[in-house]
C-alpha cells in the first residue's frame, strides 16, 4: 500500500476510536494526547507520509483497538510499531521540561 493510502487508513481507524487527527507546524514529531477532553493524534505537516504513518501508528499501537476492522497493511504497521515500542521502553514521547540554570 502506497504511504499516502496507508496514512489516510491510519486516520480513519482513529477517527473510529474516537481521535481527531492534525497536521500541525512546529517544532517536533508528534503524537496522540488530550486536549480539553478532546482526544487527538498530532503530526508534523512538514513529514513526508512515510514518516506521519509511522507517528499515527506508534499512537496507534499504544491503544485499545478491540474489535476494530484493520486492513492487512494497516495491521502490518500497527504491530510492527507496537514491536518497536516494547523494545525501546526508554523512550517515551512524555515532554521534558528543560533544566534550571543555576543564577551565577
């Protein structure tokens, strides 16, 4: 499946589970979070579309898909980016707030 088809069966799983999915410009990847009760999957606008499917799919993977219909391709990725995330349980996309300086 081309990436931009790929992407576009991502957004739709998500809106089925109940998240809204944005491109948005700024300075990082992105990632699924709650805004004022609204769930939602942030992308970077500027990824090309491989990039943005593996970000919707790392979300993806992190929740609870139950019964939902996943194309074989859309599986594919899901699980492979569930992989990746087991095996790297150090890494998060929790923010980090930046360190103090001491004053001199």
């Amino acid at each position: 499946m081309k990436a931009d088809k790929l992407l576009e069966e991502l957004t739709e799983v998500a809106r089925t589970l109940g998240y809204a999915v944005r491109r948005e410009t700024g300075t990082f990847r992105g990632g699924a979070c709650l805004l004022h009760e609204q769930r939602l999957i942030i992308i970077n606008r500027s990824m090309p579309p491989e990039a943005a499917a593996v970000i919707l799919a790392r979300g993806l993977c992190r929740l609870e898909l139950g019964d939902t219909f996943l194309k074989p391709a859309v599986r594919e990725i899901i699980e492979r980016e569930r992989g990746w995330v087991e095996n790297h349980p150090d890494v998060t996309i929790e923010p980090v707030a930046p360190a103090k300086q001491d004053a001199a």
